[in-house]
C-alpha cells in the first residue's frame, strides 16, 4: 500500500507542476529555417532558446539574426550547445564566447547521429567549466534513457529540461525528482499544440514559474 501511495503522490505532483507551467517556450535552430519572430510573439511564445553552437567549432548560422530580432521584441533568449565527445571545456568556451549575453546556457546531451557523442567525463567538464566562466549551473536537456546512461551526480546539480513525447507526464531521468522544462512535442509527437504562429511545426515546452 505505501509503495502506491508514493505512486500516486509522485502523478500528483507530476500533474500539478504541469497544470501550473506556461507553454510560452520554443526552441529554435537554422533547420526551422526562416521564421516570423512577430507572429511567435502574437501566437504567446515568450521564450526562446536557440542552438548557438556544436562541439568546438561548429556555430548555427541563423543564431545572431534570430538573437537581434528577438531581443528587439521583448523575448527571454537563452542558447543551447549540442555537445559532442570533444573536450568538454573547450566546448564551454566556445559557447560562451558565441551565445554572448543570454538569460540561461543549456547544454544539450543525446545521442550524436553525425559525430561523437557525449559521454560522462565531456559533459561534466562542460558543467564545471562553464559554473566558472558564467557564475551559473547550466540547465541540462535530455531525455531520461541518455541521462540515465550517464548517471552523474555533477548534472544531478543542474535544472533539468527534460525530452518526453508521452502524452500525460514526462519519464524522469533517476537523479531528478522534478523539472524545470518539459519539451512535450518536436513538431511532430506528443501532445499538442505542434505548431507556432510565423514557424509553423517546432519543438515546444513547458516552462514552470517563475521564467527563466
């Protein structure tokens, strides 16, 4: 009996910090091509965060543009770094030194389909390196299964945006009890709405209070 008590608790609270998130975020990259950032702020986007870099040398073409035209419309920026299996500190620099002034750095862990992907000792090199050079924990994003593989107690320290296309609640990695994100659809999966004014299908989220 306790064992379902815990059970429900935890879907209570699942099901609360869900009905108490904004669905106010996107995340953007130059693969959404061209898009209308005034149609997303007339639609109720509020924030977005946008793939600044990748591994140490790679920067998203469309970042600078898509930063200058939403500064200009009021929106929350924060950029994300897709990490690969290369120094973990190097990679830091690099994306500190593209993302520039921004309200949150998110580091991006999955599986890399074109390259190395990040393990263990490149990812905490990541978080460490950029606590020193930014004065902030970086929010991790992932899904549980690859945060799960990594199992490190240095990322259990980082707010958590979680990838889960389940249609209730997201599986949670095992060394988080609660998120600060949920990425609920990419466009395609998931719960909906799918589709953003000026961008059309794209990766949303929810985001809890307060905002970033």
């Amino acid at each position: 009996m306790r064992n379902i008590a815990t059970l429900v608790l935890s879907v209570m609270v699942l099901v609360g910090a869900v009905s108490a998130a904004t669905n106010t975020v996107i995340d953007l990259s130059h693969y959404n091509g061209n898009v209308d950032l005034k149609k997303a702020w007339d639609d109720g986007i509020r924030t977005i965060i946008h793939k600044a870099t990748q591994g140490t040398k790679y920067v998203d073409p469309k970042y600078s543009t898509n930063k200058a035209a939403a500064e200009k419309l009021g929106f929350v920026w924060a950029a994300y770094h897709f990490a690969d299996g290369s120094n973990g500190t190097v990679q830091a620099d690099h994306f500190v030194k593209t993302a520039g002034n921004v309200r949150r750095y998110v580091i991006d862990l999955e599986d890399n389909p074109k390259g190395t992907t990040v393990g263990k000792q490149q990812a905490e090199e990541m978080v460490k390196a950029m606590e020193k050079k930014t004065g902030q924990t970086p929010i991790v994003y992932g899904n549980a299964y690859f945060l799960d593989s990594l199992n490190s107690k240095i990322l259990r320290s980082c707010p958590l945006w979680i990838a889960s296309y389940r249609s209730s609640s997201p599986r949670m990695p095992k060394n988080w009890s609660a998120w600060l994100m949920w990425q609920y659809t990419d466009g395609k999966l998931g719960m909906e709405p799918h589709t953003v004014k000026g961008i059309g299908k794209v990766d949303r989220s929810f985001l809890q209070p307060p905002s970033l």
